[in-house]
C-alpha cells in the first residue's frame, strides 16, 4: 500500500542535509516536524506576559489557535503542556500561541483572566506578522485553561471582540459550588480529587463569596447567546465531568452550535496522557480534526 499521506507529510517537513551540524540535528529533532518554536513576552495589562509560538510548515496564512494550560490557575507552564501543544500544531496545522497567564496564589483572580484575554488580543492583532489568519482564529484550554476560555469568549462577545471561529473546552472548570453527582462519584481515586479541587478554589480565588461571579464559574453567566462554535470534552471518571457537561448543554440552549464528548473510561487531565494512552491520542485526533473542518469552514478566512 502507498505510504500514508499523514506520515509524507511529516518526512517533507524534516529535510536533513547531510553536512548539517549537531546543533541543527537537535534542533530539528526539537521541533518534530514544526517549522518553528519561539518563546516571547508580550505586553500585558500588569507587565509582560511569556507566550511560546509553535508554527507548523505550510503555506501562509496559517489558522490560529491561542492556548491556555490547565494547572488549576497555580500549576502548569509553557514546558507542562509543550508535547500537547506539539501535537495539537502538527495535527490541526494550525500556528498555536500558548499563553502563560499569572498564577495564584500570588496572583489571584482576576490576574489569570486579565492576561488570558491579553494574550488573546495580542494575537487577533499581530496574527498577521506572525504567518496568521487574523480572520481564523480559534481559542482553547484544558482544566483551568478550559474555563480561561469559556471566560475569555463571554469577554471577547461583551467587549467587541476579538472575534473567535471556535472554541474547545476541555474537561472544563465551569462551576465553583463542587456539588454535582460527578463531583460527589469521583471524589477519590481518579487523580484529581474532591479536596485537591477545594485547594485549587482556595488558591485561585480567595474570597469565597466572588467564586460565582459569571468571570470566575461561567456557568452561572445569565446568556451564552453569540459565542463561537464548541467542542466540550469531558472524561467519566472525572469530578468535573458534569459541570462541563451542563456549560455544553447551556450553550446548545442558547443556539450556540456545540460538540460534547464524552471519553469513557478517561480521567481528568487525560489528553496530556498521549503518549501512554491511546485514548488519549485518539481523543487529540477528534480534537484536532475538529480544528481543521471549523478552519476549513469558517466563511470569513482568507482563501
């Protein structure tokens, strides 16, 4: 049988010259199949905030997505989650810009917010100089960085923009209260606890009386009308996997066209677990073939 299309691909994308140095041969392999990663700052509202660009090869413009890490607002970094973001690059081909927003404690909410929604602005204006559609970009997390999206769409929707082509969420943080039966079910023994998610609540927000401000647990905003197309991603035996579930039902209430997932037999945090679980690589294909057709057909994007 001819050689997969998948894997030509990848083969044209890592030409290695036979006088090329150690230094290049590590950087190639580096990359694994990108034609760049660059880490920077970009000015933020409370000082510079570090982002890392992954672009894959590939005529430009390329899509775009901005990407937040989960880490429940305390935990997590550009180096956390780089395989995850390596893999999301390569398989949607897309240009991905990790945002790494502020963490708590010493940066409590509102900080992880005011730099996520930053970052996203930065982006929908320099996309262009980067290689980028500004007309086709598409914004997702995990965890916390799954709620810092869901909050950062209601943002973007209140305040005029930037303008959002879809939207993934993964096994989101939507909802402070921790008083779902999955909540309950999955309390111990699945990786994330009950009492760790409490430790992550008491870190990222301290004053519990704002924990169901609609910018905190968006569940509980009043309208989800007019936010971009969703993929939601829950796993079974995860604590969060109803409150994720119940945002996805409220945005397909509100008219919001939206994708739920449910990944039996996963726990939370499991799509950074691809390269022991092939679940876990066969729910980043269902992410990211998700990417290319709202890429492929989002009416606006440059042709």
């Amino acid at each position: 049988m001819p050689l997969d299309p998948e894997v030509r691909r990848y083969l044209e994308a890592q030409p290695v010259s036979p006088t090329a140095s150690v230094a290049e041969r590590r950087e190639l392999r580096r990359r694994q199949g990108i034609t760049a990663i660059e880490d920077r700052e970009i000015p933020g509202p409370h000082g510079p905030i570090p982002v890392r660009i992954y672009t894959p090869p590939g005529p430009r413009p390329l899509p775009v997505l901005v990407y937040y890490h989960g880490g429940g607002w305390v935990t997590g970094d550009l180096e956390t989650h780089d395989f995850q973001c390596r893999l999301m690059c390569r398989w949607a081909g897309c240009l991905l810009v990790h945002v790494n927003y502020r963490h708590a404690p010493e940066h409590p909410f509102p900080a992880a917010v005011d730099d996520a929604y930053a970052g996203a602005c930065w982006v929908a204006d320099n996309a262009a100089a980067l290689g980028g559609d500004p007309s086709c970009i598409a914004i997702g997390g995990d965890s916390a960085g799954g709620n810092l999206t869901a909050v950062v769409t209601l943002l973007a929707r209140d305040r005029g923009g930037p303008r959002f082509c879809f939207q993934y969420l993964g096994y989101p943080v939507t909802d402070a209260a921790l008083d779902t039966p999955s909540a309950k079910e999955n309390a111990t023994g699945y990786g994330l606890s009950h009492e760790t998610m409490l430790w992550y609540w008491d870190q990222y927000v301290h004053d519990p009386a704002m924990r169901f401000d609609p910018l905190v647990s968006p569940l509980r905003a009043k309208d989800l009308s007019g936010l971009p197309p969703a993929l939601v991603l829950t796993a079974e035996f995860d604590p969060l996997r109803d409150e994720g579930e119940a945002y996805a039902r409220r945005l397909i209430d509100a008219g919001v066209p939206t994708v739920l997932k449910r990944y039996d037999g996963m726990v939370h945090g499991f799509l950074g677990q691809t390269p022991e679980v092939a679940a876990a690589r066969g729910a980043l294909g269902d992410l990211t073939d998700a990417l290319k057709a709202a890429f492929a057909h989002n009416p606006t994007a440059t042709k």
